[in-house]
C-alpha cells in the first residue's frame, strides 16, 4: 500500500515536471513576483466568466427585448422590462399587475422571508443556547442538528413530500389522534406553512452553529461573575448573553434574510414547482420559468427581474457588512 | 567559490531608500559579517546579494561577472535563515537532498553528498526525522547541512544563531568557524550581535540605516573606529562619550577640554579642526585606569566578579555615565571617590557636525 | 444512559431549565430524526406496503406458502376460532364475508371461514429491489456515474485552482494583488440566483449547454476556497519558500512541493466541502442540463418523481442512495465539518 501510494506518486511528481517545464520559462520571462498572475489566473478566467461577465450581461439584458439569445441580436427597448414588471394599479394586489406572477412571486417572497427568518433566528438561538449549556454530549447534538443541512434540497423536499403525503405517516398520527386526514400540499395555507416548516428544519443547523460560536466567545469569567452574585440563569440568558450576542444576532438575522429571499429549491421539490397554483411560486422560480421553462423565454424580463432582486440583496448585503464591521469593533 | 563585488547597491521599497549606494569587496574565501542594530539594513543586503530580492540600481558582481538579473539557484549560494526554514513536512534526508533533486542532479551524486554532509554534521541518526522531532541545534546543523550538500560558491547565513541558547550559541560559533576552515568558501554572515561578528569574521561591515558605516578587520574596527555609531556599536560595554571644545590644534594633535578634563591632547591628525568646535571625546571602558590621583569619579554602581570588574559612575560636570573595565580584583564602596587616569593614545575624537573619527597618529 | 442524560451543570439536583433543555434536546432530535428515518424505513417496503394505509412501521411482506395442488402459492393467514384457539391456514379465495382457506397440513379439504375471525400474517422484509430496480430498469445508474464524475473532477479543479490563487494572493507582491482580492471577495456576495440567466448564456456561447464540464467549469473558481486557502498560506513563513527558491526550486515547483503538501489541513476542509456542495447542486445543473442521460443525481431523482410520482419505494431508495455519501462523510469527519463551518461561516 505505501509502495503503491510511493509509485503513484512518483507518476505523478513526474507528470508534474513535465508541466513545469513551460512555467520555468515564463519565469525566466517575467521574473519571480509576476508569477502571481499565472497563478491567480485561471481562477480568474473562470471568475470572469460566470461571474463578472454575467453580472454585465444581467444588466445589459435586462435593457434589451425579442426572444433572441444573441446579445446583438436582441432591439434594445431601454426600461421596457422594468416598467413592465413594475405596471400594477396597486402593489398590494398582484392581480392589478400586468406581471401578476412576479408580484404574487414578490408578495409570497416577502411573507416567506419574514416568517423563515424570524422562525429560523428564534428555533436557532434556542438551541444554540441549550447547547451551550451543555457539558457532554454538546458534539453529539451539535452534530445530530447540524446534519439536515449537508443533505440536498432534493433530498430533503422528497423526504417531506412523502412525511406528508396523503398516506404519509403524519396523516397516520393526524388519524389516530382522531383528526381529519388532509392532503397537506394541496392546500394553500397548510402547503406555506410547511414549506417556512421545512425550511427551518433544513437551515436551522447552520445558524443554530454560528450563534453557537458567538455564544463560546463570550467570556466564561462574566458568567461566573453573575453566579457569585446570585443571578438565575434565566436573568444571565437576558442581561447578558443576549445583550453581549445582538451585534451577532443582528449579522446573522441579515444573512438569514438574504438567503430567504434566495428560496427556490427545496421548495420548489416539495410543491411541485410552486403549487399548489401560485401559492409558493418565489422570485427566483419566477425568474427560473420566465428564462428557461416558458414556451418563449424572456431573457430581458428575467434578467430584469434578476436586476431587481440583486439591488434588493445588494442592499441587504451592504447592511450586512456594516452590521458585521460594527459588531467587530 | 566566489569574490564578491557590490558596486553602488541601491535598493528602494515604494519610494523609500532602504539601501543608500553602498559599496563592499568580499574576497574569495573571506568570512565577512554584516553586523547593525536591527532594523539597519543588513538582512536586505543579504538578500540583494542572494538574489531573493531585486536591487533598484548598481551592480553584483559575483568573480567579475554582474549577476543583478540571476536567480538564486543560478548566483550558486546557499542561505541559512534565522529561522532555519526547514520543510516541515519532509524528513532530514528530504530536506538535504531536495534542493540537488531540483537541480535534476543524477541519484548517486546525491547520495554521497548528503551522506557526507550528514556525517560530517552528526546527522545520520536523525535522517528519517521529521524537522519537528529535532532540538533546536540539531535542526541548525540540518540547515547548514542543506546548505553544505549544494556544493555552493557563497554560503550566506541570516542570524542563524539567534534562535539557540547561549551554551549552544557559543558552542555552534566555534562550528562555523572550524566549517569556514575545512570548506574555505565565501561566507557571509548577518548578526546584530558584535560579539559573533567579532570572534568570528574575518571582516566585519557595519551597517546602519541602509549605509555601510565602515569595513575592516574586527580589531580595526576596536581600534580604529570611522566614525561615532561604529565606537559605540562595538565592544562592550559602550565607548564612554563626553562632550569637549578644541582649544589647540597642532601637528602633535588636538588639545580638547571639558567638564573634568583640562587641556588634554590627543594625537590625532588635526586636518579640519578649528579651535572652539564643538568634539565629542570617546574612550573604552578597558582603557581606563585607576590612579592615585587624577579624574576623580563617585562610584554609583560596582559589579566585582573576582578576575574582572566593572565600575559605573558620574564624574563631576558630565552629565553621561561613565564605566570603566578593569580586568583584575577591585574591592570599594559605592559611594566612595577614586581617581581615573585616562591614556591620550587611546582616546578617540569625533567631530560633532560630522560624527566622523579624527584620525589617529600612528607611531 | 440515564446518569449521563440526568448530569447537569450544578451537580446532582435538576432544576427546570435543565428538563426544558432536555426535553429541547429530545424533541429536537425526534423532529429531526423521524422524517428522515421514515424515508428510509419506507424505502425497504414493497410497493403494495408503501401504498398501504394506514402505513406498517417496519418494512413487511405477507407470508406465503406453497401447497400441494395449486399453482400459485398461497397467502397464510391466522385463524382465530370463536372458541379463542389459533390455527394457521392458507387462504384460496375471498368471496364477500366468507374466505375460503385450506389447512396446509390436509391440503386436500378446504372450508369456509368468516373473514372477520383471520388476520394475514407478516414477517419482516426488506425490498433491496427497490434499490437495485431503478438501476437497471431506470437511468439512475447514469445519474449516479454523472454525479461521481462531477463531484470527483469538480473537487480536484477547486483545490488546484483555488490553492494555485490563494498562493499568489498570499506569498507574492504584484501590481493588482489586492484589487484581485477584493473582486474575488466581492463574488462572496453575489448569488447564483441573480445571475443564473446570462451564466446559462455564457455557457451556451461555451458550447457547454447539456454538458457536465458546463456544470464543474461554472463552479470550481470559488471565492470561499480562495479565501480558506488564503488565510491558512498567510501562516505558512515566507522563509520557506524563499528556502527552496535559494534550493533552486521553480515557482511551480515551491507550489506542488512545499506550499500544497503544507495546506493539507486546508486543502482537506476544502475538499469534504466541495464533495458536499458538487454531490447535492441542484439549481445549477438543473438549469444546464437538459438531456435525461446528461442528468446528475438531484436532478434525475427530481425528474423520476416528477414523472412518476407514484412509484414511492423507488423514489424513497433513490433519496437514500442520494443522502447517504454525504451521511457517511459527515458521520466520518463530523468535528472538521461542524468546526470548519464554525470558523469560516461557509456552507
């Protein structure tokens, strides 16, 4: 095992001199320092590629019409798309809109942003917190609630699905308990609330470990200070974890906005692609079917659509660093 | 091997000069410290001379061909660093040999070499050890042996012995030198420590602020000091400096007088002086002596160590200390007067507006 | 068990807050726990199970029997007479209320009993067809050899050329360093959902729509290895590359032979990070590929359920198929995972 382990590498080692040999005469070339650039740049070609130029093209996009896939061939109709998208005799009623999927999009986006995040925020702080007291056994749970988030959205959109399918094992309980059995995901109120549901079970872990993180660095002499002092664990958790934790709390609420306004994929496995009808139909599902999955594909609306949502993530983006770069002081 | 010629070095950093034109000849198979305070300079000298750093103008000349542009694998040094650098995750071997493996060198060559070189540094013990199981002196023995197995023409070290204790320390200084003598190559050596530079160099250039502030052999430099920073930086304890005015000056030299000394002369080549400057007069603790009368001087602190001792005190109307050295038995009070007598030979004067040394008389 | 779930921070007495952080704690789990181990329980039963309701806990499959003349075997079936004694039999036919049994001791008599006094038997069975069924039967074994493919190149591209960017942004001076830095850390912030139409463009003009290298090329460069590698490199002394530079080693040379083999702690986060990421993509590769045997396993898995939506033993085998490399990587190397997220705040 260790000779083979010894002659692959040696392979290897070979193949690689082989490669260096080009990189030794660049050297030669451009001297020591500049080989910097050789280094960063494929990482920089492919930034450039499906990032950067993206990010141009979204804008450029979203001035430009027609169904064409080729930039130049695409009239350009200035903020057509924008205007369109933003057409609505009132914005509280997507039905008023000319684009009545986006703002129904826009409007279950928000409703879901709320609810998700506070409910992630609050379900996270607990536990993190319970772990935190915690003196064995904190890796073990810790790992047991941070598993749902390493699985796949797929994944965990089928697992539900099936949790709460017609002859899924909660309607089994709802039955033995004596309710009414339901089809969950057909139903426009239970389908919202299991999908904020089923996404706080995904994430919660996630949060769940960098409030915990935030909780260790508070120094333990505080706490021992207030335990000399008499002061019940309840009034420590309120005067002074939670105090002392805010600065974090508020960078990893905005996170947690940001990512929630982001939500498509388990959701989108969970309902069938938004349903039932529109009611979990979000932003980027919006953007998704007007670009890929509608008979005519309206690059420039989406892209338009995208625009807008990135501004919105770039403002909650800039809150979040000036957030963080407070809570660093 | 190799001699050495740096001619008008220049070296800038984001507009800063970090090295002001200096100019050093290092002779084939010469010892040479580059010693300073630190933060002077000499560790980029060495690294100008490596090759690891660009220079901003002048020349290297490695035996008379210019190197500016060569790598350092291409000027042939070797280098061993403060902090011994050694490839943590390979064993002492790996460490020998990596450097003649990059050089494509055939696997016999090697061979012997690093077994030479390890027996010659007592490392074939260590030589399927990793780095970090070593001691402190047994990786330093790696580190010159790496740098020994090049077969190099300038072996250049960076303070390589600042990080051992001082046992080790005086130990390993004797081991570089005996090495210098076996290979008979071209050394450079960086120090802030005058002591090493002293006991070992052959020449010693002291840098300070990115200037060369002299070069010569260490005695020279005891002796014959250029200018102010070079008395004061070597020997030890410092040269003792007092303030005086010329109040003669002819071919016997300079009459000075200060607070305790009264129309003094010192046999110094007068050349610019003017009666009424303003000089300041140094002299070695080692070369004062205790009279029975004389510079009287009010002992403030006393270390007595049987076969040496060292005397601190404040004379009347200088504001310095002053130390003297005296390498006998010495038995006084503090508190108590005695009475100094300073040679006019080996007294020392630097002019105020340039710092530079009068030059000495020599008999 | 119960000395290790009762030990609380004031030793011996349990206050309220302890039994809430327990019963958090125990809740937690079963919330956590139960959906996935339904999944996985349901994806061993047979079809008739998992359509059954109300559901069986544990996967079961009826007892059957063969009995001399009749060709098809037959079901058994528990025999409870009305005087309390038990009999084991096999049934022939049901017709209304009546069932017509055979004992299969005399297999020549059959006699009718009422259906209300036999219950059916079952013993425990695991369905592994349902595993090795959409395999041969399905694409699933494409998807899985898309997925390994994407997942194992896609890896080693993200530490070669992540590790290759952090080095120069760590150990070299050159004009436009820092300014390339902030430009990488800048993409940190921009989501794949904002850009994910004119990216599917760029890859269309690569010709790489449809095409496994468009979904590894578009995600090895990424801002969170630049930055992971970075700050471990900065640790790294710049005396050792200098070492091998004065040892005649060429950049590229100091790169493969010092400076990767010294990033192993970080190139190996790295590495479980970017298996995790690759093996569950989902939007990505969805908007790429379009061609069912171009599929990777999220998006197969998500097509099959989509197109047969009631095939459930093969749609649950396949999730576990697809949550089970990343289980067994995190029950493996839980405490890099949990700590590496924990320092770094990457997902």
């Amino acid at each position: 095992m260790k000779n083979l382990s010894a002659f692959l590498f040696s392979i290897l080692d070979r193949f690689m001199r082989f490669v260096e040999l080009p990189t030794v005469y660049l050297q030669k070339k451009i001297g020591v320092q500049r080989m910097g650039y050789l280094f960063v740049a494929p990482n920089m070609v492919l930034f450039s590629l499906f990032v950067f130029l993206p990010v141009g093209l979204a804008i450029a996009y979203a001035f430009t019409g027609g169904t064409n896939m080729l930039i130049w061939d695409r009239p350009f109709v200035g903020l057509e798309n924008f205007s369109r998208l933003l057409n609505c005799g009132s914005y509280m009623n997507p039905a008023s809109c000319e684009f009545d999927l986006f703002w129904t999009a826009v409007h279950n986006t928000w409703w879901y942003t709320l609810l998700n995040a506070t409910g992630t925020l609050v379900m996270a702080l607990i536990t993190a917190v319970v772990l935190n007291r915690l003196t064995k056994g904190k890796a073990l749970f810790r790992s047991i609630f941070f598993y749902p988030v390493l699985l796949s959205p797929v994944v965990v959109g089928l697992i539900w699905k099936w949790f709460l399918a017609r002859d899924g094992l909660l309607n089994a309980l709802v039955l033995d308990l004596g309710g009414e059995r339901t089809i969950f995901l057909l139903e426009v109120w239970w389908s919202r609330f299991w999908v904020v549901y089923v996404s706080i079970w995904f994430h919660m872990g996630f949060f769940t470990l960098i409030i915990l993180a935030g909780l260790q660095a508070i120094p333990r002499d505080i706490y021992e200070a207030a335990k000399v002092d008499g002061t019940s664990e309840w009034r420590q958790f309120w005067r002074i974890t939670l105090p002392l934790l805010t600065p974090n709390l508020l960078v990893v609420a905005v996170l947690l906005l940001i990512r929630s306004v982001q939500v498509f994929d388990e959701a989108w496995v969970l309902t069938d692609g938004g349903g039932p009808g529109t009611a979990n139909t979000f932003i980027v599902q919006f953007i998704y079917q007007t670009a890929f999955s509608s008979e005519v594909r309206l690059y420039g609306l989406a892209s338009a659509a995208s625009v807008l949502m990135g501004l919105a993530l770039l403002a909650l983006t800039l809150i979040q660093v000036w957030l963080a770069k407070k809570a660093e002081y | 091997m190799a001699a050495i010629q740096l001619k008008n070095l220049h070296k800038r950093y984001e507009s800063i000069d970090v090295m002001h034109h200096v100019n050093i000849d290092i002779e084939d198979g010469e010892f040479v410290a580059l010693v300073g305070p630190s933060g002077c300079g000499k560790s980029t000298l060495l690294r100008l001379i490596s090759g690891l750093e660009d220079i901003t103008s002048g020349e290297i000349l490695f035996d008379g061909k210019i190197v500016n542009r060569l790598s350092p694998a291409e000027r042939e040094i070797a280098m061993v660093f403060q902090s011994y650098a050694l490839y943590p995750h390979m064993t002492v071997k790996k460490n020998l040999s990596f450097g003649l493996e990059n050089l494509n060198m055939d696997r016999a060559i090697i061979e012997e070499r690093i077994q030479k070189a390890a027996k010659l540094l007592d490392l074939l013990p260590y030589m399927d050890r990793k780095p970090r199981a070593l001691s402190g002196g047994q990786r330093q023995r790696v580190a010159i042996g790496r740098a020994i197995v090049r077969n190099p023409k300038v072996f250049l070290f960076d303070e390589p012995l600042s990080n051992l204790d001082a046992k080790l320390r005086v130990q390993t200084r004797g081991e570089i030198t005996k090495l210098h003598k076996k290979l008979n190559t071209t050394m450079i050596y960086v120090t802030h420590d005058q002591v090493e530079a002293m006991t070992m160099a052959e020449k010693i250039v002291v840098v300070n602020a990115g200037r060369i502030e002299q070069v010569g052999k260490p005695l020279d430099l005891f002796e014959r000091p250029a200018n102010r920073f070079v008395a004061e930086f070597i020997g030890s304890p410092k040269m003792n400096m007092f303030k005086a005015k010329i109040t003669k000056v002819d071919d016997s030299g300079i009459e000075v007088t200060s607070g305790t000394i009264d129309h003094f002369t010192i046999p110094v080549i007068s050349e610019s002086a003017k009666i009424g400057d303003s000089v300041t007069l140094g002299v070695r603790p080692s070369h004062i002596e205790i009279a029975e009368s004389g510079i009287p001087l009010e002992i403030t602190q006393l270390e007595c160590m049987g076969h040496e001792t060292f005397i601190y005190g404040s004379m009347q109307g200088e504001s310095e200390e002053l130390v003297a050295h005296l390498p006998h038995h010495f038995e006084a009070e503090i508190g108590d007067t005695i009475f100094l007598r300073f040679t006019s030979q080996f007294m020392h004067v630097f002019c105020d507006k340039t710092d530079q040394a009068f030059k000495r008389i020599e008999a | 068990m119960l000395k290790f779930l009762t030990r609380t921070r004031h030793h011996g007495k349990m206050d309220i807050t302890d039994i809430l952080s327990w019963l958090w704690l125990t809740l937690g789990t079963a919330v956590i726990a139960i959906p996935i181990a339904w999944a996985m329980l349901s994806s061993l039963k047979t079809e008739a199970e998992v359509n059954s309701f109300p559901p069986s806990l544990i996967p079961q499959s009826t007892v059957n029997t063969q009995v001399e003349g009749y060709d098809k075997d037959l079901s058994v079936w528990q025999w409870t007479k009305t005087d309390g004694e038990t009999k084991q039999v096999a049934l022939v036919r049901r017709i209304g209320i009546k069932a017509t049994v055979v004992d299969m001791d005399k297999p020549e008599k059959t006699f009718q009993v009422p259906i209300s006094e036999i219950t059916q038997l079952k013993d425990v069975h695991f369905q592994w067809q349902n595993y090795t069924d959409p395999l041969e039967r399905f694409d699933f074994f494409t998807y899985i050899k898309n997925t390994v493919f994407v997942t194992v190149v896609a890896t080693i591209l993200t530490l070669l050329l992540n590790s290759m960017a952090a080095f120069a942004l760590s150990k070299y001076k050159f004009r436009g360093k820092n300014a390339i830095f902030m430009l990488i850390l800048s993409t940190l912030m921009l989501p794949l959902s904002v850009i994910m139409v004119p990216a599917f463009i760029v890859i269309v003009g690569l010709n790489l729509a449809d095409n496994l290298w468009g979904v590894i090329f578009a995600t090895v460069a990424t801002p969170t290895g630049v930055f992971m590698l970075r700050q471990y490199m900065l640790t790294i002394p710049d005396d050792l590359i200098e070492a091998a530079r004065v040892d005649a080693a060429s950049e590229f040379r100091i790169y493969w032979r010092i400076v990767l083999p010294l990033c192993a702690p970080a190139l190996a986060v790295l590495a479980i990070f970017s298996v995790i990421w690759r093996w569950n993509d989902f939007l990505w590769p969805l908007i790429v590929l379009s061609s069912p045997e171009n599929y990777t396993l999220q998006i197969g898995l998500n097509a099959f359920q989509g197109q047969f939506s009631v095939e459930w033993h093969y749609i649950l085998a396949m999730t576990v198929i697809a949550l089970l490399p990343v289980t067994i990587v995190f029950l493996v190397l839980q405490k890099y995972i949990t700590e590496g997220v924990a320092g770094s705040g990457v997902k």
